[in-house]
C-alpha cells in the first residue's frame, strides 16, 4: 500500500526518487511549478526535454501523458513531466487530470522510483478549483496499482494543504 503523505513547502527542495512536474506541453520550461523546477534543476533537465522534443515528442507532450527527464541538480534521480488540463466550467476534464497522476505513477514504476514528491497538478495557473484538484489527486493515487512505496504531496501554500489534507482526514 502507498503512503500518502503531505507536506508545506517547496517541492524543488525535495528529496525523492522522482519529483512530477507540472509541465506544460512544450517541456522547454513555463512559470509556477515548471519554472522553479528547471530553474533549481539547471540545465541539464532542458537539455533532456529537447531531446525529448526533437525525438518521440516533436509535437510537444499530450495533456494527462507523462514522461520522464533527469533531475539535474535537484536531490532526486528524476523529473517526471506531466501535462494537466487546464480547467474548463463547459467541459468535464476531470480523467485528464487524473490521467496525470496515474502516469506519473507509471512512469516511475518503469524507472523504479519509490518514493514520488507531486505538486498540486493544474491547480495554479491552469485554474483547476483547490478542493477539486485535491479530491482528483488523492483517490487517483490512493486506487493507482503502483509499486511507489510513498506518494508526498507537496503543497505550496496553507490553502492548498488544508484541501488536500480534508482529502486525507
């Protein structure tokens, strides 16, 4: 069984086997999470998604897909991409952005990560209502089939780790 566990802070100062980026589609960097992420993570974590880019993802990554990248300089052996939807009152995109979470899950599974640092995925810019996003995020980890021994969510704000944490209770 995963652990579930929650944190206040900033996920690019996470130790962690895999720490999930929440990326926008192009994977050459944006604001929010995916700035701090290859701005702490350095370089090499750019050179990896252009890699990416101009080989299986010349199109950029699939809103709800995942993929994976070194972790540069960060303390955690990789990024995992991951593309949310963006919210939308005239559309339920709610299997999109569960879809993120399950791949991430599987994509570290296939790297043998165990244990997975994720943010608040689209529920920054991109929109998504906090209790919503958190609701998604828990009951998609707490049902994924995943050998990841320890899922931490990491919570920029008060706000958002009293969502999630009334997910937990």
């Amino acid at each position: 069984m995963t652990a579930i566990t929650l944190l206040r802070g900033d996920i690019t100062r996470q130790s962690a086997d895999a720490i999930v980026n929440a990326a926008n589609s192009s994977l050459l960097g944006g604001g929010g999470v995916d700035g701090a992420i290859h701005r702490r993570g350095g370089p090499a974590i750019l050179e990896d998604c252009r890699r990416l880019r101009a080989s299986r993802y010349g199109k950029g990554l699939r809103t709800g897909q995942a993929v994976a990248t070194t972790a540069g300089d960060l303390d955690a052996h990789w990024v995992i991409h991951t593309v949310g939807p963006r919210f939308s009152p005239q559309e339920d995109r709610s299997a999109l952005l569960a879809s993120c979470y399950r791949e991430a899950l599987r994509v570290a599974d296939e790297l043998g990560a165990r244990t997975v640092a994720f943010p608040a995925v689209s529920a920054g810019v991109y929109g998504w209502p906090l209790e919503d996003a958190a609701r998604i995020a828990v009951e998609t980890v707490r049902a994924a089939a995943t050998e990841v021994e320890e899922v931490r969510f990491v919570l920029f704000d008060e706000r958002a780790y009293e969502a999630f944490a009334g997910q937990l209770a």
